[in-house]
C-alpha cells in the first residue's frame, strides 16, 4: 500500500469552532488522575521539516485517559492542529483527519492533505492517534526502526531476520511496560473515543470526517459509536473492521498486483513488450527463493551503497509497497528476469534509510495484536496465499504481506484480543464517500465496494490506475470528495472518472 500557538481558527471561521478552553492543566501526563477530556492550548510541533500550514495553525493537546475502563488510569496527551479554511469564505463544518498505519506519524501527512484541498473551503483538524510522536506518551520502537534498516540486507523470511526482528520487538515492549505503559489501552476504541472527545472539547455541533488506510478502520469504529455529530464520512482506501484479518492482505495483494498486469496486457506496447508479465513473475519469485541475490544498492533518496538481499519474499513485498513506481512495473520484472535487479535492489535499499523514531510501532502492534491476528493462525495465512498466487514457493506465501512472522511477534507483544467486539460491520445512513485505486495491493479496490454494503448512503469511486491513498495522487478524486463535502445528501460529481486510464507503461528497447 509511505509524517504546538493555541488551538484556532481564522476570523471567518471562529464562529464556526467556538469554544472556551479549559484553563491549562498542571497535572503530569502520568498523572493517575483521570478527569473529563479537556483541550489543552498549546505550541505547534517542531517537525523535522517546516510544515508550511501549521505557520497558521492554532494547536494544543487532548488530554484524555489512557484507559476509560480503569478509573485510576493516568492522562495522556495527544496533538492537535487547526489549520484555517484557505478561503476567505469558510463552511461551518471542518474536516477531521483519521490517519492510517496504524501508527503512521499525523503531522507528516499534512502537506498531502493541503495540496489536496481538504482546507480549501473549511478548516481542517488534525489530532495524532494516542501513541504517535509527538503524543505524550510517545510509542516510538526505535529498536525496530533499526532492525528494518537492517533487514534489507537479510532474506526476508531467514531465521536471523526472525530472530533480530523478535528481540526487537521484545525490547520495545519491556523498555514502554517498564515505563508504565498500558499497552491494551492503545487500540482503535479508544482512538475513537478520543475524537468523540476531541469534537465535545472544541465544541464543534458537526463535522466531517476524512480517513485513509487504517484511518477508515477507525473511522469507521467511530462512526459506529459515536454517530454523534458526524455530518459526512469520506473513506480513501478503505479497510472495513469486520473483514481485516491478518489473512486478508493476501487477497488484496493479489489483487492490486494483477490489476497492474491486466492494465499491461490492454495496453498495446505493453503487451507486444512484454507479453508474459504473469508467467515471468512467478518465475523470478520462485527462482529468487530457490537462489536469492545479495548486491550492493544505493537508496533511491540518496546515500551510500547498501547490503541488499533479494528472494521472493522481498520480491512479493516490493510490489505491495508500491515501491517501485506503477508505470516501471513491468519494465523493472522484465530486466530482473534478464540479469538486471537494479530497479528492485534500490527500491529494497530504501527502507534502510528510513527515520528512526517517526512510527508508533507500539499503537501498530497493540491494534494488529488484539484486532487482525486473534482467531488466525500460521496455516491460514498460507492458505490464503496459497489462493492467491497458486505455485509460489510456501516460503514466500507463509507470511502476511508486509507483517512478517506476525504471531511470533504477537505472543511476545502480549494484549488482550478485542477481536469480538471490533471486527463488526457498521451500519449507518450517513452519507459515505469510499474512494479506491485499482492498483492498490495493501487494501484491494474492491473491498471498498464491500464495507459500503452496510451503509445505505454510500458511494463507491474506483480510480484506475492509482495505488494506495488516492486522493493525494488523483486530482479527479480530489474533485470528487470536494463536491462530496460540499454537498453530501447529493449524489458527488464522479464525471472525470470515466475518462480516467492508468500511466502509460515504461517500454524499454529489447
């Protein structure tokens, strides 16, 4: 399927977000006290990168507890940023943003959002999900940020990279337990109540709701339980609570990846280039596994030359990431079937430059822990990769896309299933946009089209051609959820989708 002045709005907008903050807190954020969620003003983060729109944000904290089913849990405090509507004429209703990951960094992901409109017209909310970086508690695992830039130079499903991958995941779970962490807490119920609180603390009567990836997952719960307030609900890549499962990124997989194939083989150069893309896959996938490549490769955002191990495994996983750009696919499978791996080596190469710190991989694996992997087992995610990609190599097909030996990591990462209660369908008359990309292989486009079944005032866009979060990469779709907004009891202006076909496809000489 790739990111704090008082919290605000422009003059024209003020009416819209009127609210009287409660006096600032005094008491620590491992206070184990807990009281009514409250705003706390606040200055913007300091990012890494200066983030243009939070030079006119107003932002702050939620302070909220860390457990609602534990009377003594202690507070902790999750950012938020008002960015003001870009028009001088504002809507009343702002949106709010629901990130995906789970654990992914909020903040990096303004600059997307801007340049995709969400503030056009009104403002826009961001609050980090409990957990993220600069929420107070931080679940930043910096020993699995270094075990991934190191395991590009490991086999993807090697005994060593189990190993290190394990003894990280050990690491950061006895460094944020012995810290006070409570772990089961960190979850997509109580994310959801913590924008439920969020709305009630700022005093907004409604508004409207934007998520991606694991977002919509959230979104979603949060539709289901606290329908309070919600004007309208727009879903970019959506992952419905009661299908997600840790089997389930198979079928998506497989059917991004063949997307992208079918879009080939209609596309006339493409087909005459290369014209069994299907076969050629499976075979560099179970050569690769039976022989792996280890080569040096520099990563695509510069750097020196890396350690990097090429099999099926990374191969699969590759392709998933969308790391290598839609239009090269086939070129990139056609040269490492003829000796040339480079375009897959660098792509591989790039999560060793990844930044250290910036994932929440402790509200990851909370959430995959307790919600996707309970009542899943080793032989049913082969099973389901096994459906996916007939004769590839069990090697390749026994780990989850993306989520390798996830149920070792599970017993070690060690909370409370919450399958049950969260993997069910929400059902609801709210107007609801799903927005999906045909060659999307973390969450296949046509699982969109299966979470709108239970929600009677629902659209389905499926964008040709585009990957994972359309919206930022789709202009159409851009349109298309802002005529939504503007108007969601009416059926949205999808016209420019007809006309829309993937990229051409990169032709290299033979």
């Amino acid at each position: 399927m790739t990111k704090h002045g008082i919290l605000a709005v422009t003059v024209a907008a003020t009416a819209a977000l009127a609210f009287v903050p409660t006096p600032s807190s005094t008491a620590s954020p491992h206070s184990h006290t807990v009281g009514p969620s409250r705003f706390v003003p606040g200055p913007c983060p300091r990012t890494p990168e200066p983030i243009a729109a939070l030079s006119t944000a107003r932002c702050g904290f939620l302070e909220v507890p860390e457990n609602r089913a534990r009377p003594r849990s202690r507070t902790v405090r999750l950012a938020v940023a008002v960015i003001p509507a870009a028009s001088a004429k504002s809507a009343e209703d702002p949106v709010v943003f629901m990130s995906g990951g789970p654990g992914g960094e909020t903040f990096d992901d303004i600059p997307f959002l801007v340049d995709s409109g969400l503030n056009r017209d009104r403002p826009l909310i961001i609050m980090a999900q409990r957990g993220n970086l600069y929420d107070q508690p931080n679940l930043a695992c910096p020993e699995m940020d270094r075990f991934n830039a190191r395991y590009v130079g490991l086999g993807y499903d090697s005994p060593q990279a189990k190993r290190l991958l394990l003894d990280s995941v050990k690491k950061c779970r006895n460094r944020l337990a012995a810290d006070g962490v409570d772990l089961s807490a960190y979850n997509t119920k109580e994310n959801a109540a913590d924008f439920a609180a969020l709305r009630t603390a700022l005093g907004i009567p409604r508004w409207n709701v934007y998520g991606h990836s694991y977002g919509t997952n959230l979104a979603l719960t949060y539709l289901r339980k606290h329908p309070q307030g919600i004007r309208a609900v727009a879903l970019d890549s959506a992952t419905a609570p009661q299908i997600v499962t840790l089997p389930w990124g198979w079928s998506s997989a497989r059917e991004g990846i063949e997307n992208v194939l079918k879009a080939c083989a209609a596309e006339p150069r493409c087909k005459s280039r290369y014209p069994n893309l299907r076969r050629t896959l499976t075979e560099q996938v179970r050569k690769l596994e039976a022989h792996p490549l280890t080569l040096k490769a520099r990563p695509p955002g510069g750097g020196g030359p890396v350690k990097v191990v090429l099999d099926g495994g990374a191969l699969l996983n590759i392709l998933v990431a969308n790391a290598i750009p839609f239009p090269d696919v086939p070129a990139a499978i056609e040269e490492l079937a003829h000796g040339r791996p480079e375009r897959f080596a660098r792509a591989r190469a790039a999560d060793s430059a990844a930044v250290v710190g910036m994932t929440a991989h402790g509200l990851t694996e909370s959430v995959v822990c307790s919600e996707w992997v309970p009542g899943t087992s080793r032989s049913d995610v082969l099973k389901a990769g096994r459906r996916a990609f007939p004769g590839w190599p069990d090697s390749v097909l026994a780990q989850a896309p993306q989520l390798p030996f996830q149920h070792e990591v599970c017993r070690i990462w060690h909370v409370p299933s919450r399958a049950a209660s969260h993997r069910v369908a929400t059902r609801s008359p709210v107007p609801t946009l799903l927005v999906a990309g045909t060659f999307d292989a973390k969450v296949g486009a046509s699982w969109s089209r299966a979470a709108a079944r239970t929600l009677s005032r629902s659209t389905s866009v499926r964008v040709p051609g585009i990957g994972h979060w359309v919206v930022p990469q789709s202009p159409c779709a851009q349109r298309v959820l802002a005529s939504f907004l503007a108007r969601p009891t009416a059926a949205p202006d999808t016209r420019c989708v007809a006309g829309l076909t993937p990229k051409p496809f990169t032709i290299i000489p033979k």
